[in-house]
C-alpha cells in the first residue's frame, strides 16, 4: 500500500479529522506502510 492509500484508510475509519502524529502511530501499529529503505 502506497503512503497516500494507508492515509485515506486511516482517515475513512477513524471518520474525523487526525493530527499527523495520530496518523502516523496508526499506520506504525498496524504496519499498513513501510518505507522502501525500511527506516
């Protein structure tokens, strides 16, 4: 999954507005996106 879908999943379900901070410990706990070089 690309950065921009995992960003749209997280939005459509959390069903308001997030922080970037919300958002990004979302996608790390559920791993829905990796960084190619994996940092």
């Amino acid at each position: 999954m690309i950065l921009h879908e995992a960003i749209i999943k997280v939005l459509q379900q959390a069903g308001r507005s997030m922080t970037t901070r919300e958002i990004a410990d979302v996608l790390n706990k559920n791993k829905w996106y990796e960084k190619k070089d994996k940092s």
